[in-house]
C-alpha cells in the first residue's frame, strides 16, 4: 500500500498529459523484442550491418517516444573502436619460446611487454578441471590472470581462440585480461610476453535519449542494457548459424525502451534526468559502456540500472528478479523496499561473479552505484550464447510483469526522494 500510495503521489495531473498511470503493455514488449531478436537483425554482432539496424531501430523508438537526444541532434553515440588487422605475439616461459598455437593472450590494446611476475595472478587447472569458471572468478581483481592447463584441453583452447572473434578494441588497455597457456608445466619461473598489434578503426555506436530532470536536472539516473550479440556465428546448428541473442539481450534492450516510453508517459515531470541507453558491444569487451563511462561526470549519476537478460522467470518464479553486488552500495535496499522483497532478490550465483561481467561494471569502477538486474538462471541455461537463444524461447508475461516491478523498484530514485550510497572506487574487485 505505501508503493502505491508514494506512485500515486507522483502522477497528479499536469498540462495535457491524461492523469492515468501508464502501462506497460505486454503487446508492446512483444513487438519490440520480436523486431530486435529477429533474423533480419543478424545477431546484431558489433560493427556489422546488424548492429546498425538495430541501433537504427532503437533511435526511431526514443524518437517515437518523444526523449531528448543526448548530445546533438542525434540519438547515435558515435565512437571508434579498432580491429586489430594483425598481431605479433612472443611468449617466453621458463626460458622456452611457445608455439602461438599453444597460448592465447587477451589483449586488445596496441603493445604490450610484461615480464613483472608481480602483476600476475597464477592458477593451475588439474585435469578434469573447469579453466573457464577458474577465470570467470579472476575477473575483476587487480593482477592479470595466467592460467596454466593440461594440454588435454586442447580444444578448450582452440574454443576460447573462436569465441574471441570479432577482434575490435578501444586499443587503450595496458595490459591483457588473461593469459591461458596449454603446458605441462605447473610453476612459473621465468615470463616474458611481447604483443604488437596493429589496428584499423571501425565506428560504433550507443543509442542514448534523455528525459531531462525537473528540480535535479544534473543528477542522473540511468536505464541501459546491451543490445549487440554474437552475430552469425557461420557454424550451423540444425541449419541455424544466427545468435539471435532474444534473451541476451534483446530482452534488456526491449526493457530499457519500455521503461523510457513509461517514464515519458507519466503525468509529472520526473525530478532527476533520466538516461536511457542502449550500449553496444558489450558481449566484446563493453567498449560501448566503456567509452560511455570515459566521457561523463560519474558524479552526476546517482545510480545506474542495467537490465541484463530478463526474457525468462528466475529461480525465485515468474515475474522476479535478482540484482548483482548487493552488498556494494545501498541501491539494493531502496529498489527492494519499494518494490518488495517477493520481487528484488540478491544474487544467486556469486560464483558466477556477475557483477563485474556486464556493463554495470565499468560505472562501478568510478564510484558510481551501478548494477545489473536480470532473471537468468544461469547456473542451467542451454540457450546461452548459442543459436537456439530465439523469440520463442522467451516468457513475454514474466518479462512484462518484471518490467512493471523495475518501473516501480526505481520511482524513489527518479522522484529524488532516495539517493544511495557510492561504490568505493575499485569496488568491483
């Protein structure tokens, strides 16, 4: 009763606007995510003809709904990554030059030349081991993770190798992500790598409209999920080699536009500025929340809600969600007392470590209380980042049921009558 009470005591009447809560409308969810998870959107891989369509796609709905464009007159962030046309890599271990066949480096900047055993993180996988989930827990820490595994994970590697395809970077980082060597050798003595790539710039863009504050025009709220996926993946799968991405995250995208058309539709003025942005190439290495992050003033922005696959029911049912890194600022607890603890749940799966694994992150790192809400149960899901990841795998009435819930979860944040508390700086480690 108090929720309802304070959306009520939000949406009195003014000028022309009807006094009537919108909806959220399950139809409208429906053609949305259909348009952004269909074949003639490719995958919507970053910097292809796909993920320009979708961009487009995205840009006529905030125009549709009447938001402002960001910066200009276009609702395009346009930025350069690089591809990296070609790369000479060289790594010592223990006094012995490797096969290139035999490592692969994660590194999307320029050059680098890294011997400090300082820097490293080391871990080795036994045989039987899961090298993946080993390194999705060192993701985020301050040294650089070098995992050594058997060489009967041959084709772990060579899986790894593939995924990265894409090559595009923002060719500013110093140092790689991971380094993953396929070795007897279970100690490292000695290391020396040297990587030189050359790059080719390819422009992308984010898709940002605004709804501008009433009494807190410079403070910020901001609504984003990633709209890019994996693209035509070439392998046929039953003779299917699109990723469509419906759930990852088509589903976000679909909420982040629904969220802006409600908003804008609401009888009052909102009292902080609402951004709503559609991030690309996120699946990539987040360049389009990187770039995004490099270029504002983080403490503008009083708290960042990325939507990161909504498209089936949690494991708390239908119509719920979980939000990533609870217990790093106090937006947990605002989102949850307005919303209810039956919807808004802590993260499941800290193993996982989902909070340093989606956009959110990079905002977290510059003090900036961002998290992901999402309804992936992905401890089990089979459809994730594959091809069969399709618009009819999706549960539209619990996507539209929590969609509603976040609209609700967020209105102390755009009402202003609720600010939480900063992520420390480094806070994602």
């Amino acid at each position: 009763m108090k929720v309802l009470i304070a959306v009520l005591l939000f949406l009195p009447a003014v000028g022309g606007r009807a006094a009537d809560t919108p909806e959220i409308k399950q139809e409208e969810i429906t053609r949305i995510v259909g348009v952004l998870a269909h074949d003639d959107m490719q995958g919507r891989m970053a910097g292809t003809a796909g993920a320009r369509k979708a961009a487009d796609f995205i840009a006529s709905e905030f125009k549709a709904i009447g938001l402002k464009p960001y910066a200009g007159n276009d609702y395009l962030q346009k930025f350069n990554a690089f591809s990296i046309a070609s790369g000479e890599t060289s790594l010592n271990l223990n006094g012995t030059v490797l096969d290139p066949a035999s490592y692969h480096v994660s590194f999307s900047g320029r050059e680098c030349d890294l011997s400090d055993k300082s820097k490293l993180a080391i871990e080795v996988v036994e045989e039987g081991g899961q090298p993946f989930r080993v390194l999705r827990k060192m993701w985020g820490g301050e040294k650089i993770p070098v995992l050594l595994i058997p060489p009967s994970m041959e084709d772990r590697l060579k899986q790894l190798k593939a995924y990265q395809g894409g090559g595009l970077s923002m060719a500013t980082e110093e140092n790689p992500a991971y380094v993953m060597i396929m070795t007897d050798q279970t100690q490292v003595d000695d290391f020396k790598l040297s990587v030189r790539n050359k790059m080719e710039p390819t422009e992308l863009a984010n898709v940002v409209g605004v709804i501008p504050g009433k009494s807190k025009p410079n403070e910020y709220v901001m609504f984003s999920g990633h709209y890019d996926h994996l693209g035509d993946r070439r392998r046929s799968v039953d003779g299917d080699t699109i990723a469509n991405g419906a759930d990852d995250n088509a589903s976000g995208t679909t909420g982040v536009i629904a969220l802006a058309r409600y908003f804008q539709s609401l009888p009052r003025q909102p009292e902080r500025s609402l951004v709503f942005i559609a991030f690309t190439a996120e699946e990539i290495g987040g360049f389009g929340s990187e770039y995004f992050a490099s270029v504002i003033d983080p403490d503008q922005y009083v708290a960042g809600i990325n939507i990161e696959m909504i498209g089936k029911p949690s494991k708390f049912g239908p119509g719920t969600v979980f939000m990533t890194g609870p217990e790093k600022s106090s937006l947990f607890e605002i989102m949850q007392k307005a919303s209810g603890e039956s919807f808004l749940h802590p993260d499941p799966y800290p193993k996982q470590n989902l909070f340093n694994r989606s956009d959110n992150a990079r905002f977290a790192r510059v003090g900036v209380p961002a998290h992901s809400i999402s309804s992936s149960q992905i401890d089990q899901d089979k459809l994730y980042h594959t091809v069969n990841d399709e618009f009819e795998t999706l549960d539209l009435g619990s996507m539209t049921r929590i969609i509603r819930g976040i609209a609700v979860a967020a209105m102390p944040l755009v009402d202003g009558s609720a600010t939480p508390t900063r992520i420390e700086t480094g806070g994602t480690h």
